[in-house]
C-alpha cells in the first residue's frame, strides 16, 4: 500500500482502496481528525463531550434565535459597487481597509451576529445543514455517495454565489478545514485570489498545511524565511505586520520572581505538519512539574499558570500541585500587564510578553531524537540557535537561565513582527 507519510492510516488505506473519492477525503480529513483523535477531558471541549437534552433542546432555541438574528442583519444588506472581499481572518482587517473601495464580509459558515455578513439567507441555510452533519454525522454517513454529492452541491450554490456577487478575493485563517478547502477549491478554478493570513507564531512550518492557498501572509521577515526553509515558495509570502501591535524593540524586559506566569505545554487535538504524529498529553503534566522543581529551587513558592484556551484548567489542577500553581484566569493583556516574568514552550505569547515588556523564559524540553515533547521539531527562534533568545532544553539549562536572569534581546520583535501594517501588499494582489 502506497504510504503518504503526512497522513494518518486511516487516510492511507482510504485514498489507496478508494482513490476516486481522495478529494472528498481530503476537504473531510480534518473533520474525521476532531472526530478521532480531540478526544480526553484536558480539552474544554473534546468531541465525545455528550449532549443531554436539555443542551439539546438550548442548542435548538439557539439555533433559532441566530437563524432570526442572521435572518435580520441579512435585510440590512445594500447593492454594492465595492470590490467585495470574503474574510475569516483573526483580526479585523475591514477596520484596516479604505472602506471606499473594498466591501470586507464574513462568508456564511464564519458568521457574526456584530460584523458585516457577505452572504444570502438561502446559502446560510443551506451552509448550516451541511456544518450539522460534520458536526454530529458518524464516519459512514460523511463517507457516503449521498453525503459526496450533498458537497458537490454545497461547491456548486456557494460557486455560483461568489459569481453572481463578484467576490474577488478571500482572506482565511486557516487552510485546513472543510469550508475553508472547499473555498479555496472555488477560488482557484475562477481564478480569483486566495489568501491565508497566520493566526500567529507557527508551531510546526511545513510545505502541506499554510501552503494552500495564492498568497500565504505572515507578520515579519523572520517567519517568511522559516516558512522558505520549509520549501514554501518565496514569491507567494507577503510580510505585512499585524495592525494590533505597537512595536518599541528597546523596551526594558521585567525579570524578577515575585509573579512568574507559567505556560504549560499543550498539545494540539488533531495531528498537524508534513509528518504524521500524535501526541501525548502526559507531556503536558510532565513539563509542569518540571518547571515547578527549578524553581522552587530558585527558592518560588508560588506561580501563576495559564493553559491554552481550548485546554481545561480543572484537568490540570488534578495532576500538578495545586499549593504551588494558581490558575490564571485573566485576559492575556491584563495577565501579562500583572506578570513579573513568564516561562514557556514556543508560543505566540514569547511575543506579546515582550511587547508588554515581560521576559519570557523559553523552556523547550527535548527528546533523544532531538524534538521536543510533542515528537515535533523545535522552531526557530525557540530552538536555543537564536543568540537574541535564550533558550532552556534541560531542568539545568532552565535553572542557569533563571539564576543569571538572562534576557531575550527585545530586537527580536521586529524579526517577527514588521513595525508597519501595510494592507496594499495584499490587496494589490485583487485590484
């Protein structure tokens, strides 16, 4: 059997005995992933989470009173002359945008009850009834010829949406999931631009994932040059900042000890990259104690701890030390503003702590084939070969760092973030 290493067994043995059906796979893998492997009570909410009926029966007046509320902003919606632009990016890029010229929308399977919607009432129904049976389908119903050509005629109603209103371009935040392969597949055969814009400070750099689209828009000089080294084309990268961000790369960096905020090491629930790994989330517990032995070495007796925000604090609080760790339950801003100094694995906040003028300690304990906890390679600038990071592999390593109060060199921010938002690299790709 003919083996794609980036895939599961299950894609495997679903392309080789099937291949007439691979693209219908491929727009589905990362469903049938959630449904597989985001399982286990460290997630806030795992796929198996049971639904009783009287969330049930919640779910279903919510569903309603959204339908009545889209249904309504819907009305609202004026003929447009606009160059239209599709959006589901992270941050709020029709703010960025000389409204004059460009109409910004959300498309239906990224609504917002707040934000203008680009989209009719029939294809949100339409939308809605296929996202409900990703969501609560079992694997033979997504599988099934009925279930393929409910898709095709998804592709076809939104495909002949995007013609009839012009949609010139789209902006995602991902490249991965079901709706978003289904609209890069349309774009690309109107030939209408496509472009994905980074969430962040990636993990994992590879040439499968955040390579889908026409344009693959990133912060700064230093993650187009992680994402070259992983055999992205050059010419596809834009650098355009990040609107957000005020960036003073001299800023003098907290480091004491009076209020540590501690990273954990989370794990994602669905595999990710070019090469096929699962992780194990008694990584996640194994790190915490590790950072709790060096510093109570340095002589803390107490730290602030704050998972991912998909992770479930009440699981960690089994497991770690709950008269050490305190759970952090802050907006990241105002928990940062709090924070003496910050201790971590690879993690956009390493930029965000910096940015508020907070130390961040990178902790990155490898294995012995050389990765880090979770199997994956490390990632620059986490990989201890950045001079302006500090960077600790060991509990030794991690305890050196501490004690001499080593501080990351705060140039590093404009490497990764370009100081300038600079929106017209992007949109003279549509004009």
């Amino acid at each position: 059997m003919k083996t794609n290493r980036s895939l599961p067994p299950l894609y495997n043995f679903l392309n080789n005995y099937d291949p007439e059906h691979h693209n219908y796979y491929d727009l589905l893998r990362y469903i049938f992933d959630k449904k597989i492997y985001y399982y286990g009570n460290n997630f806030k909410n795992p796929e198996e989470k049971t639904i009783t009926k009287i969330s049930s029966f919640k779910l279903a007046v919510k569903d309603v009173v959204i339908d009545f509320f889209i249904w309504l902003n819907l009305l609202r919606k004026k003929p447009s002359n606009k160059i239209k632009i599709w959006n589901s990016s992270y941050f709020n890029i029709s703010n960025s945008i000389n409204d004059s010229k460009f109409l910004v929308g959300r498309m239906p399977w990224n609504y917002s009850l707040k934000a203008f919607n680009l989209y009719d009432f029939k294809l949100y129904k339409k939308v809605k009834k296929i996202n409900n049976k990703l969501t609560y389908g079992n694997f033979n119903e997504l599988i099934s010829e009925e279930f393929f050509k409910e898709i095709d005629d998804l592709k076809a109603a939104i495909k002949e949406y995007v013609i009839k209103e012009n949609i010139r371009a789209v902006f995602l935040a991902n490249d991965i999931g079901f709706f978003e392969k289904l609209t890069i597949q349309i774009f690309k055969e109107l030939k209408r631009p496509t472009f994905l814009f980074i969430h962040g400070l990636p993990g994992i750099y590879g040439k499968i994932d955040n390579n889908r689209t026409d344009f693959l828009v990133v912060w700064g000089e230093a993650i187009k040059q992680n994402y070259i080294h992983a055999g992205v084309t050059p010419d596809k990268i834009l650098i355009s900042g990040h609107p957000k961000y005020r960036i003073d790369n001299k800023v003098s960096l907290k480091f004491s000890f009076e209020n540590i905020l501690v990273l954990p090491k989370s794990m994602n629930g669905c595999p990710s990259g070019d090469e096929y790994t699962l992780r194990e989330r008694g990584n996640c517990i194994y790190y915490m104690n590790m950072v709790q032995k060096v510093l109570q070495k340095i002589g803390v007796t107490k730290a602030r701890f704050r998972p991912h925000p998909s992770e479930d604090r009440n699981w960690y609080l089994k497991f770690i030390d709950s008269n050490f760790f305190i759970p952090d339950t802050d907006e990241l801003a105002v928990s940062l503003s709090k924070s003496s100094l910050v201790i971590g694995p690879t993690s956009t906040v390493f930029l965000e702590s910096l940015i508020s003028g907070v130390n961040y300690v990178v902790f990155e304990p490898r294995q012995e084939n050389g990765n880090c906890l979770d199997n994956f390679p490390v990632i620059p600038p986490f990989d201890g070969k950045n001079v302006k990071v500090p960077s600790a592999q060991t509990m030794e390593e991690l305890f050196d760092i501490l004690n001499n109060r080593n501080l990351v060199d705060s140039s590093v921010l404009t490497d990764y973030i370009n100081p300038n938002f600079d929106s017209n690299l992007f949109l003279e790709k549509i004009i």
